[in-house]
C-alpha cells in the first residue's frame, strides 16, 4: 500500500514538472515574439 502511494505521488509529481516545462516553454516563446515584433516595428518606423 505504501509502494502505491510512493509510486503515485512520484507519478504527479513527474506530471507537474512537464507542465513546468510547457509553461517556461511557451513563456519564452511569447518573449521572443515580443522581442521579434519589436525590432520589426523598430525597423520599420526607424
């Protein structure tokens, strides 16, 4: 019983960290399309 309980609570855990990964994942690809409109803009009115 108390095997199933580690092996479960590792198993969220693994889950948390991949959703971890997909939110920094997403994070820095938003910042970089933030920074790529930016230079565009720049670009294009200076």
């Amino acid at each position: 019983m108390a095997l199933h309980h580690a092996r479960n609570s590792t198993q969220s855990a693994n889950e948390e960290i991949s959703v971890d990964k997909i939110v920094a994942n997403l994070n820095v690809h938003i910042v970089n399309s933030l920074l790529w409109s930016i230079l565009l803009i720049r670009r294009a009115y200076f």
